[in-house]
C-alpha cells in the first residue's frame, strides 16, 4: 500500500510542485514530449497489466497507467486539468484499496494467481462484495 499511496505519487508532486513553478519556460517547450511520454506509460502500463496472472502485480501496474493519466493532464497546463491531481490535497485512494483487498484474498487463499480464483464469489462472498465495491471506482475515472 506504501507503493500505491506514497512513491508512486512522489513522481507527479515533484512535477507540481518543483519542475513546473522553478521551470515554466521549459516545462511549455517539452509539454508535447511529456505528454507523448504520458501516453506511452498509459498504453505500456495497460499492456503489462493485461497480460499478469498474478493480482497484486496487476493492480500495481494498472497504477502505474494511471500515473500516466496524471502526467498527461498535469502536461496539458492548464488549471482546470490538473484540478483532481493526487497532490492537490485530494489524494485518490482507489488503487491503495485494490492492494488492502489483494491482501486479505491472499492471506485467506495463500495464492495470488487468478486462475485460483474461479469461482471466488462462492467461496468468499462477502470478500468478492467488497472487492467489486473496490474495484469499480478506478473504472469510472481514469485520472
């Protein structure tokens, strides 16, 4: 949860709060770049996330494409874009949630791989409630 919650973040703040304000001149000549690059992570992070059987590396690399969402709206420099950045003061706690139910399933299951968890719901229904109440949020906003 450390992972999700603080040093993923760590990244973009440095950005924000750093990079853009001592730098703008550059930030405005590589903005198209950054983004470019933004777009990459998205796509890459998406990717290596599709193709994990394990859960825990699933939800850590499907946060790492949602910093790619972050990057692109703080790269589009305008204040209305980068309004629900992590580091405003609204920290977006989905993907922290993601790991704490990965956790649970894993120490009641011993396993993390998500061909052992066909038929979860019947086994553990209260944990397959809360996992779907987890994992929709992130679904419905991309950054």
């Amino acid at each position: 949860m450390i992972l999700a919650g603080v040093l993923l973040k760590m990244g973009t703040y440095g950005f924000l709060r750093f990079n853009l304000p001592l730098f703008p001149k550059a930030a405005l000549q590589l903005a198209p770049w950054m983004a470019a690059l933004a777009v990459i992570g998205i796509l890459y992070g998406a990717a290596v996330s599709y193709a994990q059987k394990d859960v825990k590396k699933l939800v850590a690399y499907s946060s790492v494409s949602h910093l790619g969402f972050v990057m692109l709206g703080l790269f589009a420099l305008n204040p209305r874009a980068s309004r629900r950045h992590p580091a405003d003061g609204q920290p977006r706690s989905e993907h922290r949630r993601l790991f704490l139910v990965v956790g649970m399933i894993y120490e009641r299951r011993h396993t993390r791989d998500m061909d052992a968890f066909g038929g979860l719901w019947k086994v553990m229904p209260i944990y397959g409630a809360l996992t779907l109440i987890v994992a929709l949020p992130p679904w419905a906003s991309p950054a």
